[in-house]
C-alpha cells in the first residue's frame, strides 16, 4: 500500500526521531569537548597574558625616535590622525629592548619635551610622541629634588584608598582642564631600563596621580573621559597660541 506524499515526513520524523535526538545530543557534546580542546591547546591564556607585547621596534619607530628633534611633537587630540595614536592602546616593550640605545634616546627626548617650555608639563607618555610603547615619564615631586624619571613597561598593579578629585589638563589636550577623580595611592611596577628586572614603586597624593593620569593614556584613555566639567585655561590659551603659531613654520606633527 502507497503512502501519502503528505504523511511522509511525520511518518519518518515519528520513526527516526528517536534516532535524530541521540544524533543531535551527540553532535552537540561533541562541539562542545572539542571547544573546550581546541580553547586548551590554543594557548589562549598565554595570549591573553602577553596581549600588550608589540615585539621589536618597527623601522618607523626607530626612525621617529632617531630623527625626531630633541623637543618632539606632542600629538593632539584636534588632528585626527593624531588623535587616533592617542586613542590606540600601546604595546610593552620586548625586555631587552628596555636596555636598547633606542629606548635610552627615546626617553632623553621624551624628558627634553615635556620639559620644554612650551609644553612644561609633569608627566608625558609614549603614545604623545607618537610612539605607542608603555613608556612614560614622572615628575617625581615627591623626591629630594623633584627628578623626572622614565619608566618603560609601567603598570598600575593596584590602587587604593579614597577617590579624590584634583585639577588637570594634558598637553595633547590644551588649553582645557577639570578635575579628575583618582585613587590616593597607587604601586606601579616597570622595567629597571639598567638591570631589565621588574622594579615596583608606592606612590601617593599627586604623584600617584600623575602615574595613573599617564597610564590611562597607555589604554587610550584620556583625562577628559573621567573629567566632571572642562573649562579654559585663560593663561594656558595665550601661551598655546602663541606656540603653535610659531610652531606652525618651525615644526609639526610626524604622521606616516
Ligand atoms: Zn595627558
């Protein structure tokens, strides 16, 4: 006897549907042990550890670095290109390029800047050279003297305390500033650039600030997403203005 074309598939769906099922839930295990095999043999973790690691200093780097001016430009948000540097979270260096000729001039040009006068600032990061390494330097107004210091493959490894909110502006950012919450304290670990060891450091007050005011910018964070309300540096206006006019025949921004 023939079977009615329309009563076909509830007839084999009835038939085999304890069959299908059992395929189903097999295929189903299946995906999923070979996910969690694949997730283990993939090295993900280890991925995940070494995800800010960039290698070695790509020949664009080193030229910037090499054939920048002493003073350096310090990248703004107002030019795109520039502001897409600043927004792009920066890479750790490979440990023994901390100890490298590269690095040691990099940092002596990044002190040169953010002491120059036109800049005059208390702490710089790499991305605002337009190198995106974590590299950044400190006023340390918290030692006999207030030194600069560099500290290549910094990390905020904890912060603390209460949140306090305190004036600051960014030289990428000028003429505006606001007042930012931050934690008190703050220890900081870097690479020594002498011994290429692990070096760690507890910070305070408006150092430990300025480390986090720095480190953000090494995740392309900016002061101004964590500010409560911008205004205009009157006397800071006058002076950028005055810079970049000149600025606009002496230098200028490296892009590539
Ligand atoms: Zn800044």
């Amino acid at each position: 006897m023939g079977i009615c074309p329309l009563f076909t598939f509830p007839y084999i769906y009835n038939r085999y549907m304890h069959k299908i099922s059992k395929i189903l839930v097999s295929v189903l295990l299946c995906s999923i042990f070979l996910g969690a095999v694949t997730d283990l043999f993939s090295f993900s973790g280890q991925d995940k550890r070494v995800r800010h690691a960039g290698g070695a200093l790509s020949e664009r780097e080193i030229s910037l670095i090499r054939n920048s001016s002493p003073v350096m430009w310090v990248y703004q948000v107002s030019d795109p290109y520039q502001e897409s540097v600043l927004r792009r979270p920066a890479s750790e260096f490979d440990i023994a390029e901390v100890g490298s000729e590269n690095v040691a001039i990099l940092s002596s040009k990044m002190l040169s800047t953010v002491n120059a006068p036109q800049y005059g600032g208390v702490g710089i990061a790499g991305p605002q050279v337009g190198i995106s390494r974590r590299i950044i330097a400190v006023c340390r107004l918290d030692k006999p003297g207030e030194p600069f210091e560099v500290y290549p493959n910094v990390k905020l490894d904890s912060l603390w305390g209460p949140v306090e909110k305190g004036r600051e502006g960014c030289l990428s950012i000028p003429p505006y500033i606001g007042n930012v919450p931050r934690y008190k304290h703050a220890i900081v670990s870097y690479i020594d650039a002498k011994t290429l060891k692990v070096k760690r450091d507890t910070v305070s007050d408006y150092v430990a600030r300025i480390f986090q005011h720095e480190c953000d910018h090494l995740e392309g964070i900016l002061f101004t997403d964590r500010v409560d309300t911008l205004n205009v540096d009157k006397s800071w206006e006058a002076e950028w203005k005055a810079f970049t006019d000149t600025a606009k025949v002496i230098t200028g921004p490296v892009t590539f």
